[in-house]
C-alpha cells in the first residue's frame, strides 16, 4: 500500500491546514461558547471545496479522492472537531449515498445543492428505541398513490436544524426486518418535516445536534434513494464510509492535544526546571505520539481502500473507527494530565478537546459494535 501522498493531496492538505489555523482555531472556543458554527464559515468552506471534496465537478464538488478529503477533515478537526463534525456530515453521510446509490437526476437535485454547500443535508437513521440495532427502526413510510407518506421521529441527528434536505430510513414493512427499511430523500421544507428538540451536549456543542420529527410527510417515488427495501445497503455502506471519517476526525483532536501538551510541557516550570524535563511526562508524550502514528496509518489504510473502490472495506474502516476513537480518548486525558490543574479549566483548550474526543467513540457505531463487526468479519473470512 503506497503512503506517498500525491502532489494534489499534499497540496489540499496545506490549504486546510493553513485556513483552519487562520479561520477556525482562534475561534473554535466562541464556537463552542455560542453553540454554533457561523453561517459564513461554512460557506467560506463551501467556497474552497470542502463541503463536496469527493464528488465530480459535474455535480458541484471538488472531484478529488477520499484520501484528500480525509486529510482535510483531519485538519479541520485539529482546529475545531464541531466545524468537522458539520463538513463530514455533508461529505460522507449525506454526500456519500447519494453519490454511490443516487440517479443522475437526484444527484443534480439533492447532491449538487449540498456539495456547493448551499443547501446542506443530514443522516436520520437513530431513533428513540433504536440506535446500535438500527433495522429495529420504527418510522413508517405508507404508500400512498405514486408516492409514500412518512410517520416518526429520528433522535441526535447532526445538522438537524441548519440543514436543507435530509436521507431519511423508514420500513415499509416492520415485519420485514431490515429488508423492509427504505432510504428517502426529503427536502426540509415539505409540510409535516420539522426540527424537534435541540440536543444539549458534553462536547461539541458548536455542531447541531436535534430530534427530527416526520408527521404525514408526502414524497414521490422519485424520492426513494436506491431500491425500495434496501435501505440497509444504504444505510450499511455509508457508515463504512462515515467511520474513516470519525477516525479522521479523532486523530485532528489527538494531534491537537499533542501540540497543546507538548507546548505547555516545554513552558511550564515546576521544581526549578520545565516538567518537560521529567521522564513522567515524556513518557506520556511518546506514548501520545506513537499511538497517533498509530491510529493514522489504520485511517489512510482504510481511506485509500475506498478510494480504490476494489471492494469492501468494512473492517478496515471499523478497526480505524475503532483504535482512533479510543486513542483520542486517551490521548486528551494525557493532555489533560500534563496540564495538571490548568487542564481542567476552560481557559485552555484541552478541557474542549476531551469532551469532543469523548464524543467519537460512540457514534457512527460504539467501539462495542465496532469489535462486533471485526470479530464478524474475521470469522466470517476463516469459515
Ligand atoms: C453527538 C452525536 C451525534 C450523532 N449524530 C447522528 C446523526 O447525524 N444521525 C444519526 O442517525 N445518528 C446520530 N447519532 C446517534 C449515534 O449514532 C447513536 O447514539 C449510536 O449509534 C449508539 O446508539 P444509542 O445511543 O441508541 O446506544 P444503544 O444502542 O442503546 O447502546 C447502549 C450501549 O449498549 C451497547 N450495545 C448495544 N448493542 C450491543 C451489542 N449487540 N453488543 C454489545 N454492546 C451493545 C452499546 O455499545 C452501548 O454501550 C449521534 C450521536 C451523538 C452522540
């Protein structure tokens, strides 16, 4: 597997970097503080590309692979994992499905919008009585003529309130099981499709969290994205896809946490001499370091799969999904550490990075369905 970088990918990489130290850290604080992302960030973002990073200029993204977009989620969540969290939403859980199971026509309509960045969408799968075993869902999609109609209520879906148009899973047929869940496409607006409960968070409380509520909401066939009743294809894939994207996003907090830390070691004095100087810290620096090191490799394996498209790549997206989440977990407890009491206070950032990190081992799959779906497939592999 070839870890160079192309000219193209190195060159995405120090734009985003370079804009998110710019645009995005000095700020991410007041984000957090206000409870939300600036309209005219995102569309700063929109603006370089990054809302639609993998899908052809043809339907208003950038055209480039899904190493580069995770490299540039990577970077952007070094800076502020709320802004992230918004971008990955668009790029991978909207943008993503719709790019691999859409029409021409519903990619026009419903992709094109959203990789401009002009109409922003979200992933409703997660229901009050339905989160890990997510085919269990109960919202019901009736046919209604040429079209359906749709009853129920999705729970913490991100950029809820700030989007234009959603994929939506409903069963047709509860007794069906999972071959009864249909993926649709509905546009915010629709009569019946409103923003219920605005989630109040541990971290990442710039991003939008909300309950989304469906009340006899009409949508024609053309609606309907994929097949009737192979929602869980839709469904299924796409979090393959979302999970690099989650790893991505825990290696920006980790890396974060390490520029933080490894600064603060270095000016802080304590016992006449900077607690750099003690092995205790160092240690926990090469421990942070090396376990990023990790984690990255695990993610750009796992990316470059999907950019090849030479089939699938579950476990690998789940084993990354699986030890990033949990490293930037540990990681930011370490940083925590090492800035001793001052960790703990909002006046540094590393108090934000822990709570956001906490975050990433518990959607897109907990760690426990990621080692369901390792075990699965490894055993699958040696019957
Ligand atoms: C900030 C945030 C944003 C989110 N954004 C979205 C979004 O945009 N769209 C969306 O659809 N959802 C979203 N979610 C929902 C998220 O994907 C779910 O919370 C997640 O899948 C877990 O489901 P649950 O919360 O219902 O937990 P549960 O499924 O109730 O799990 C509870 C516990 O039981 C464990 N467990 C469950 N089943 C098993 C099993 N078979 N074996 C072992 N352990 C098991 C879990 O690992 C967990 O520890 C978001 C969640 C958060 C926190």
């Amino acid at each position: 597997m070839d870890f160079n970088l192309t000219d193209e990918q190195k060159a995405l990489r120090d734009m985003v970097r370079d804009f998110a130290a710019k645009e995005i850290a000095p700020r991410a604080q007041a984000f957090d503080e206000q409870g939300a992302i600036p309209k005219a960030l995102l569309d700063q973002m929109a603006g370089l590309g990054l809302m639609g990073i993998c899908v052809p200029s043809e339907y208003g993204g950038a055209g480039m692979d899904y190493l580069a977009y995770i490299l540039a989620l990577e970077e952007v969540c070094r800076a502020s994992a709320s802004v992230g969290l918004a971008m990955t939403v668009n790029n991978t859980l909207y943008g993503d499905p719709l790019l691999r199971f859409g029409t021409h026509e519903q990619k026009l309509s419903w992709l094109a919008p959203a990789a401009r960045g002009e109409r922003l969408g979200c992933y409703c799968l997660t229901e009050p009585g339905s989160g890990s075993d997510a085919m269990a869902l109960s919202t019901t999609a009736v046919k209604d003529g040429d079209g359906y109609v749709l009853n129920g209520s999705k729970l913490f879906i991100t950029n809820g309130a700030i989007s234009s148009q959603a994929i939506i899973f409903a069963t047709i047929d509860k007794s069906k099981g999972h071959k009864g869940v249909t993926a649709f496409l509905v546009d915010k607006a629709t009569p019946g499709f409103s923003v219920g409960k605005k989630e109040r968070k541990m971290g990442l409380l710039a991003s939008d969290t909300c309950e989304m509520i469906l009340e006899n909401v009409r949508v024609r066939a053309d609606q309907v994205l994929g097949k009737v009743g192979e929602g869980y294809k839709v469904a299924f894939s796409t979090l393959d896809a979302g999970r690099i994207g989650i790893a991505a996003q825990s290696l920006g907090i980790a890396e974060a946490c390490l520029d933080a830390a490894t600064a603060y070691a270095k000016r802080r004095f304590q016992f006449g001499k900077p607690i750099a100087e003690f092995q205790a810290i160092q240690w926990m620096l090469a421990d942070m370091a090396t376990e990023i090191e990790a984690a990255r490799l695990l993610t750009y394996r796992a990316a470059l799969l999907k950019a090849e498209g030479q089939g699938r790549y579950t476990r690998e997206a789940s084993m990354a999904k699986l030890y990033a989440s949990e490293m930037g977990n540990r990681v930011a407890s370490h940083a925590m550490q090492i800035y001793g009491g001052s960790g703990y206070m909002k006046d540094y950032p590393v108090e934000r990075y822990f709570r956001d990190a906490r975050a990433t081992p518990l959607y897109e799959g907990t760690s426990e369905i990621q080692r369901l779906v390792i075990a699965r497939e490894l055993l699958k592999e040696t019957a």
